[in-house]
C-alpha cells in the first residue's frame, strides 16, 4: 500500500489531514503485514467517501501512530478516537491477545477514546466475543452485563478477557468490552471494501461526460461502464503438428508438459 501524506478536503466540506506512516519503526513494522495495509486503506477511502453510519466523518488517519495500540489511528471530526490493532490472526490466551487487552483497559479509561480489534481469521470464540461486547454495551449495569452473559461461548469468551485483564470488578470488565470495537474481515473482503469506496469516490456526483473521459477498457466500453469485479476467460486450441501446418498463422509448438 502506497504512502499517503498531505491534505485534501471532503465532499462534505471537512479539511483532511493523511498522516503517513511514521519514521521510526513503521516501515520496518509493516513491511510484509499485508493484512494491516488492507485495514489501514479501508480507512484512508472513507476520507474520500464518508459511510452514513451514525459516527461523526473521519477526519484524520494516521498509520503505525505514537500511541500504545497503534497500527492505524483514527480521529472523527468530534473529537474522538479509534485506536485499531489489526492482526490476520490472534489467538485467545496469547502473548499478544492479552498485550492488547492491557492496553485497551488504559484507553478505553479516557473518554471519547475506544480500542478496535480488526480480525482476518478466527473459530467460532470469535463469535461469543462479539455477543459479550455487544451486551456490554447494551447493559445498564455490570450487575446486568454479568446476567446476560452466563453460559456458553459469550461466557468463555469473557472469561479470556478477565483472564488478560485480571480486573477485579465487573464495572471494569463491562466498561473495557462496550468501548471495544470488534470487526472479523478477511483480506479478500478488505480488498473488496477498498475497491468498491474507491469506485464510488470515481462516480459520486458522475456525469455521462465522466464517464466517456474516463480510460478506454474496450470498444465501446470505459474505466465507469465496467462493474467493480469482473470475471473473464481465455481458450487455448491444441491440434497436431501435422494440421497445424495447413493454417494460416504460424503454430506455437508445445513440446511438453507437467
């Protein structure tokens, strides 16, 4: 993924700020992490298309960033934060799995400030985190989180947590859970994010003047005519040497396989 930097201002009216990847140990720390370039671009897309989900625009990204959980930071344009950990994979009881938690005890402790976990892979436990965060911030207490979350994979997860966090209290427990952002993604389903906000980027507010500038793919056909994924084929025609003489173009011999 490219280095972005500079400034640029959104269909809304918003000034951006794209802050690039900070000199001391990002490159090194991304080289080779796919996964956290993906969650990264996922981000620095909405800058240019801002999803109508309820949270404030994003104004700010910031990649490989100054804070503990630091692999894209992400500010709104009411002030407050995401600090996202992105991992392909994280294995519940890990070293790593409980160094996250550790640290969103610390953020999710000031206010306007919420941890992200970013997931490509992962079981059915991953499953029973996500019900446990989203009870936790539906619950009106802790004594009513504990209520809800006894039993089954919800209760094992939890336990994984209180296992890292080793709080003391539910209050704790519950308050760390409902600032923490849980998402699973594939990379394939991140790519595909990627793409489809960069198109829509292309074409929001498009005329038909847009799109007969934009590249020529094929006649007639340009860059905005194409749908977003398309699929495509090839054929290979295999004859004998001996026919092959007989056409027109000069034959390609193929002189094995394997």
């Amino acid at each position: 993924m490219p280095h972005f930097g500079g400034a640029l201002r959104t269909r809304r009216g918003y000034a951006i700020r794209v802050v690039p990847i900070a000199e001391l140990g990002g490159p090194t720390t991304t080289g080779g992490v796919g996964y956290q370039d993906w969650v990264a671009a996922s981000w620095l897309v909405e800058l240019l298309v801002p999803v109508d989900a309820g949270d404030a625009p994003v104004v700010s990204v910031r990649v490989e960033g100054l804070s503990e959980i630091d692999d894209v930071e992400v500010e709104y344009a009411d002030g407050s934060r995401l600090h996202v950990q992105a991992k392909r994979r994280l294995d519940p009881g890990s070293a790593p799995w409980s160094d996250f938690w550790t640290k969103a005890a610390s953020f999710t402790a000031e206010r306007g400030r919420t941890a992200g976990l970013w997931i490509g892979e992962g079981d059915a436990r991953w499953d029973g985190l996500a019900t446990a965060i989203a009870r936790a911030q539906e619950a009106r207490d802790a004594a009513e989180f504990r209520a809800r979350i006894a039993g089954g994979a919800v209760s094992d997860a939890v336990k994984e947590v209180e296992a890292a966090l080793s709080v003391p209290d539910d209050s704790t427990l519950c308050r760390v859970l409902a600032r923490t952002r849980l998402e699973r993604a594939t990379d394939a389903a991140l790519r595909f994010r990627v793409q489809e906000r960069l198109r829509v980027a292309l074409i929001v507010g498009g005329t038909v003047a847009d799109v007969l500038a934009s590249k020529p793919i094929t006649t007639p056909y340009h860059m905005l005519d194409c749908a977003l994924v398309s699929d495509g084929g090839a054929a290979l025609v295999l004859t004998t040497a001996e026919r092959a003489r007989d056409l027109r173009k000069k034959p390609v011999y193929l002189l094995g396989g394997g």
